[in-house]
C-alpha cells in the first residue's frame, strides 16, 4: 500500500490537481448550464454528478498524497 501512494505521490502534483479540479469546476457549472439552456434535464444531473465526484476525488487524492506520500 505504501509502494502504491509513493508512486502517486511522483505523478500527482499541484498541477495534476488543478487539471482534475479544473475539470471537475468545468463539468459541474459550464456543461450543466448548456445542458439546461438545450432542454436536456436528465444529462444536466450527470454533468453536475461527474463535475462534483472529479472536484472531490482530485482534492481528496491530493490530502491523501501530501499527508502518506
């Protein structure tokens, strides 16, 4: 276990972070807006649902890589 969060630790960085919470921030308010604006509710909810599990994941991966890595 420790081997694997070592080798996170090298590949996710503050810049890695920023690109899957940037993404995430992208996902949960700029897609779920078009989504809305083409009458498209349900994949409004999935947009809103991925954005908010990629803002989550990436900043919980980066605690979890700065405090065991």
């Amino acid at each position: 276990m420790n081997g694997m969060i070592g080798y996170l630790g090298l590949i996710y960085t503050n810049y890695t972070m920023l690109l899957v919470v940037g993404s995430g921030l992208i996902a949960y308010f700029l897609d779920y807006k078009n989504m809305l604006k083409e009458n498209a509710q349900k994949e409004a909810k999935i947009s809103r649902f991925i954005g908010l599990t990629y803002i989550l994941s990436g900043i919980l991966l980066y605690i979890l890589v700065m405090f065991l890595g």
